[in-house]
C-alpha cells in the first residue's frame, strides 16, 4: 500500500520527560523523532500528541514540542490513545486514514495505539526508528506483535520520502537536508 499526504496524520505518543530518558538508544530516539516532526511539519501533515499522566510522568520534550505549532496535547491514562473520544474525533475531522506513529514505548501504548488503530479499519505506520521501549527485549517483542497484526513498519527516511513522492516536488529539498 502506497503512503500519499492525503488523509495522512502524524502521531506522537507519550515523548515525555520522566520516561524518555530510561528508553534504550534514547538519544538516537530524539534526533529522529525531530527530523520526523520536521519532515511531517514541512510536508503539511497534521499531528496529534499523546501524553500519559503528565502528573506522574511530566510534559512532552521541550525538543519535540517546540517543532509543532499551536502545540496542544491529548491528556491519556489507557495505554491506547485510540480510546480517547478526541483522538477518534479529530482523525475523523482530518479524514484521517494512515496514521503514522512514533514514540514510547513500543510494546505497550504504541503497539495498544497501533493494533486499535487497525482494528478501526484504519492504517497505523510504526516508524521504527522513531519508538523506543525500556529494554532492547521489550522493543523486539514489540517488532514481532506488529508482524504478526499485519501492522506496516517503516523508518523515517523510507516515509518521508514516499510521502514527498518526487524529487521533483517542491519539498524534497527540504526533506532531503533534514534527512542528512
């Protein structure tokens, strides 16, 4: 299946400031999941942030949020945010079909987010390279429960520029200087 701007929507789940920093590779996490924001930000897809119990676990990065204009997020307790009536609200507002997913941890809220989503009808695109879990066995278990749901994984090179299309295209300037 063929990832197009149209009724597309990032989705950035629970980067926050207690649990980023006890993620593996955490550091790598960042710098990816900022050049997916960018890249989405550039190519004019919405995005929706989760938060799950800020009270416990803090606000989103700093890093993150200040990439996304009028930053707002969705306050969360389930582990799946497909649950939230606003998320469910604002996908059907956007016409939103393929929702293309980053963050932590894998294996709990994306991976419950991702295999709502499907089940919903809809087309969840885990950004590997752009989610984490607390431990390297946690991230593989995760990895193969997408498989097995027949949940598509990418990275965020791959999906920026299928989502940009042409080198042709007046974005893949841009693109192509945020991914080197």
């Amino acid at each position: 299946m063929r990832i197009t701007k149209e009724n597309t929507i990032g989705l950035i789940i629970d980067i926050q400031e207690r649990l980023f920093p006890v993620v593996q590779e955490n550091e790598q996490l960042l710098k990816n999941c900022k050049i997916l924001v960018e890249g989405l930000k550039t190519l004019s897809i919405p995005m929706l942030v989760t938060q799950q119990y800020t009270k416990g676990l803090g606000n989103t990065l700093p890093e993150i949020k200040d990439l996304i204009p009028n930053f707002e997020y969705f306050e969360k307790t389930n582990f799946s945010c497909y649950e939230l009536p606003e998320i469910d609200g604002n996908l059907q507002e956007l016409n939103a079909r393929n929702i293309i997913i980053c963050g932590i941890e894998a294996h709990i809220c994306v991976l419950q987010t991702a295999v709502d989503m499907k089940e919903a009808g809809l087309h969840p695109i885990v950004v590997m390279d752009c989610v984490s879990s607390r431990t390297n066995a946690n991230l593989e278990i995760a990895k193969e429960r997408f498989r097995q749901e027949g949940i598509m994984m990418t990275s965020y090179e791959s999906i920026l520029f299928e989502l940009t299309r042409s080198a042709g295209n007046q974005e893949f300037k841009a693109i192509s200087k945020l991914i080197k």
